[in-house]
C-alpha cells in the first residue's frame, strides 16, 4: 500500500484516524469537503467539492478538508471562501510556505502573521497517511480558517 499512497499514482492521502478524532472532538464536523466512500471522515462528504456551497452541506457545523494535493490551491481557495461566507473551515495541508496559495490565504507577508480569521498548528514529525507503514515525505500543517466578525 505504501508505494502507491506515497507515489504520484494517487492524489487520496486518507487522514490517520485518530488524528483526525482528536480534531473532530475539538470542533465537532459536519462535513467532509473532500472524500470518497472509501476515505470519508464524516456522514456527509462531498467527492467533487468545488462546484458546490459547503455551508448549505455542513448545516452550520465547521467542515474538514483534506484536500487532493494536485488541486490544492482551487481547495484552499474553496475554504478561503467558505469561511468568507461564514463557516469554520479546518483543513489538513502540507506545510509549503513557498507557494502563491499560502501567500495569498494563510501568510501575510506585509505583516508577518497570519491572514485575518487564519490559524495554524504545525506539526511536529510526518504523519502516516491510510494505512501506510512509512511516513508522509512532505510536513503537514493544521489550518483553522474562521469566519471574520
């Protein structure tokens, strides 16, 4: 399983359970943005998550997201969005500062903090991903992004 979870032949990066667990007690989601059948956290998911509102689905809860990587920067805009339009989005991401996406949505660069309504956790260490034996090859960071008051 390793060698297909760790390669460019998948974008599905199955969140460890009990990672996920921890966060789901902590905010309570209802609805997992990015998901197949197979790898769904929540009741509710959505397999083709950009055409669609997240908050109508999520019924006022905060939603997971887990993104495929090779479109990451259209789901962190989704998110971005989402939370413009008044949900918490908490999403599991690589931690790649470098890019235009986390520019543009997490980091201000002007000021050196996060955007407004923007948190993260790094984390310490790679996560396994699935059922995986060996570790992710990327870090990975937790991003909170709420709703603006």
């Amino acid at each position: 399983m390793d060698a297909v979870v760790f390669s460019r032949q998948t974008d599905e990066w199955s969140t460890p359970q009990a990672f996920f667990d921890a966060l789901d007690a902590e905010f309570g989601f209802g609805l997992d943005a990015a998901a197949t059948a197979e790898n769904t956290k929540c009741l509710r998911w959505l397999a083709d998550a950009l055409g669609v509102d997240w908050s109508e689905m999520a019924s006022g809860r905060p939603i997971w997201l887990n993104p495929p990587y090779s479109k990451i920067g259209a789901f962190v805009d989704k998110a971005a969005e989402s939370a413009a339009n008044g949900c918490t989005v908490v999403l599991l991401i690589p931690s790649r500062t470098d890019t235009k996406w986390w520019h543009r949505y997490i980091w201000d660069k002007d000021t050196h903090h996060w955007r407004l309504g923007v948190s993260g956790r790094f984390l310490q260490g790679r996560l396994k991903f699935g059922d995986g034996n060996n570790s992710a090859p990327f870090q990975s960071v937790v991003i909170v992004m709420r709703p603006i008051q």
